[in-house]
C-alpha cells in the first residue's frame, strides 16, 4: 500500500530532518575544531586564527606522539585493561545485580543491601584509603591494581537490577519447573535476553577504562606501566634542544602544547568512535528499561 502524504506531513517531516541535521552538524562541530587544531601550524593556533579549516597543515603533533616506543607500549596496556576490565566488570555487575532483582521475601534483606549500595555511590572513602588498600594487595604496577580499582560502578548494578526487574518471573518460574537452579536459570535464561542492557553497561564500561588516566598516574610508578590515556596525558613539548640537529629543532618550533592536546583528544576518541556504533543499537533500550523502575 502507497501512503499519501499531506503537504503538511511533507512539510513537518523536512523541518524534522532538517532541525536534525542542524542539531548533528552543531554536536560534530567541536570533533572538526579539535582536528583543525591538532592539524595547524603553531602560529596560527596562538594567534586563533583557526576555525573550520587547518591553517599550515601539519601531522607534527601526531609525529611526537607516535614517535616514541612509549606510546604503543601504554596502547597495548590500554587495550589489556579494556577487555580483562570490561569481562571482570560484567561479570560482577550480573552476578550482583541477579540476586538484588529479587523481591524482599526471596532475598533477605535485601532493601538493606540497596541502601548500602546507594551509599557507596554517593560516597566514599577517599583518594588515601583507596590507594592503602591497592597497595595492601599487592597490586602497585600491576594491570590487575588497574582492572580492579574500578571494576564494580554501582550506577551500572542498579541499572541491570531494574532491567532484571522487568523482565517476566513466568520464565523463571517455568525454568524451575524444569529443573533448572539459579545458575542455570541466570547463565541461560536472564543473560541471553538482557543483551541490551548488557551492551549499554559494556560501552560504559569500555569508556571508562579507556578515558581513565588519574588511576595510571597514581598505581603505577614507571611509565611502561602506563595506560594510553595517563601517558598522553604526561605528554608536552619539553625536549633538550642541544641534542638536537637543524631539522628537528625547526620542525619542534613549529609544535606547541596547544596543538599537542588537541591531537590528544582526537587519538583518544577513536576507539570509542569506533565501537559506539556497534553497540548504539542496543543502547537507547538498554537504558529506558533499565532506568524504569516496577
């Protein structure tokens, strides 16, 4: 069947796209900014004659980068910490959040563990005993003391326990008159149809591993043991130009801090950028089903 479309649809449906494509276009143009400077020459940027388009383009920022073995030495740690992270963040997250999805009469005071949890996210105990802890474990310098310091965000528990809430007791239900026990009923009936929420509480867990740097800086005491983000972060234009030739002195003069941050941000956006859109289906329903509360 053709649908008929009024003027008067046409006419909302293309103000509709184009207020969309403005609304796009305006979120992207702080993205582009960035690039331009991370891509222009030092004078330029100084003065702040950049806007849309680069100004004596130049790749020197993104040459110091890459240049030094450093770098592709905290990617690698970066990427180890992504994904041990992100399983042993999921997997505590599921575990907690099944059994705290039950009612009070199935789980024993289990309104008292709510509470708790609530009080962990808003407060906790401190930057000092934070760290005395890591350290009593052993794990200063260790991608474990990394994957560990923040493997559990209670905002991520509660979202799972509200979208384990929603969804049917009649299949539990029918799951233990089947036999199956809690194990079961969790690894194969809640998690196979909790893949929205479970994508949505991964890509926040994938971005938080990744754009954390204050963890790097304080539980690791050599720069080979640095995430990306803690080393690009430790990174500016400070080099001995008396061990430096003609050529690379003036291809430093041309470099500043400015630029260098730009180029910093923009390196650490890729890999989001590059997962987001595998995830972004699941995100929108991951989230309002998880924040729905019975």
């Amino acid at each position: 069947m053709v649908e008929h479309k009024s003027f008067g649809a046409r006419l909302f449906n293309g103000v509709n796209a184009t207020l969309l494509i403005l609304i796009t276009l305006l979120c992207l143009t702080p993205l582009w900014y960035i690039l331009m400077i991370s891509v222009s020459d030092k004078a330029a940027v100084n003065a702040g004659a950049v806007t849309f388009w680069p100004i004596g383009f130049n790749l020197l920022s993104y040459q110091k980068i890459v240049s030094e073995v450093a770098f592709f030495t905290s990617f690698w740690v970066s990427v180890k910490r992504v994904v041990l992270g992100t399983a042993v963040s999921l997997a505590a997250i599921l575990m907690m959040a099944y059994p705290l999805s039950k009612t009070s009469k199935q789980l024993p005071h289990r309104n008292a563990y709510m509470w708790v949890l609530v009080f962990c996210m808003l407060f906790n105990g401190g930057t000092i005993p934070w760290y005395l802890v890591i350290r009593g474990y052993g794990l200063i310098d260790s991608i474990w003391g990394l994957v560990l310091a923040g493997s559990l965000p209670i905002f991520n528990v509660i979202l799972v326990v509200n979208f384990f809430r929603n969804i049917p007791g009649a299949l539990e239900e029918a799951a233990y008159v089947d036999g199956a026990g809690p194990w079961r009923t969790f690894i194969q009936i809640f998690i196979p149809i909790s893949a929205p929420v479970v994508a949505t509480i991964s890509l926040f867990t994938i971005v938080g591993y990744w754009n954390e740097f204050f963890q790097g800086l304080v539980l690791s005491t050599k720069q080979s043991n640095y995430p990306l983000q803690t080393y690009i972060q430790q990174l500016v234009v400070n080099l001995n130009l008396s061990t430096l030739d003609t050529e690379q002195i003036k291809q430093i003069s041309q470099l500043n801090n400015r630029s260098l941050n730009a180029a910093k941000i923009f390196i650490a956006m890729i890999p989001v950028l590059v997962i987001y859109p595998f995830l972004q289906k699941y995100f929108i329903t991951g989230i309002t089903l998880g924040s729905v509360k019975e």
